[in-house]
C-alpha cells in the first residue's frame, strides 16, 4: 500500500504509521463468482497500479497502461478519506 497500511488483526486499511511510505498488502486470493453473489462490506475501491508513477498512456479504455485495476478493500472510513489521501496499491516499488 501507498498512503495507507494494512491491519491484520481488524482486517481493514488503517492511516500510515509515521514516516512509513509502503506497507504490505495481504496475500489476496482471485475467486471467480457471479456479481450477484458478491457481498461488499464497507470498503474502499482501492486502485492497482504497475508502479507509483500512477501514469501511462491512455488506453481506449480510458485507463492508463499503469493500471492493473481496482480492489474492494474494507475500511470503516469514506472512501473520500482514502482517495484524499492518495492510498493505492502497487505491485511494485520504483528503485
């Protein structure tokens, strides 16, 4: 994570300790499942990125071609708190 970090024990994203750019996103599981059984608890929409550049070229998508895609990520804040902030997810970091 960029501009946030994960908790283990409440199993939601928290604010940054200080000082601490990156954190460790948890190990993430992709299950295949029809949209009408998925359950979203309260979350934050939480953008992959390939890198922090966080900018590409505009496909005919209308995403970057840094953009991998969006993760529900529980939170018990807005998703307006986390999005002022910045917070995405990166798979990797810049050297």
């Amino acid at each position: 994570f960029e501009g946030a970090r994960w908790d283990k024990e409440q199993k939601k994203i928290l604010e940054s300790d200080p000082k601490v750019l990156f954190t460790t996103a948890p190990l993430m599981w992709f299950q295949p499942k029809r949209t009408v059984q998925i359950r979203h608890p309260p979350s934050y929409l939480c953008p992959v990125y390939k890198t922090g550049d966080r900018r590409g070229i505009l496909a005919t998508t209308g995403h970057s071609t840094n953009f991998i895609l969006d993760i529900y990520v529980p939170s018990d804040v807005p998703e307006a708190h986390w999005v002022q902030r910045g917070v995405a997810m990166l798979s990797q970091l810049d050297d």
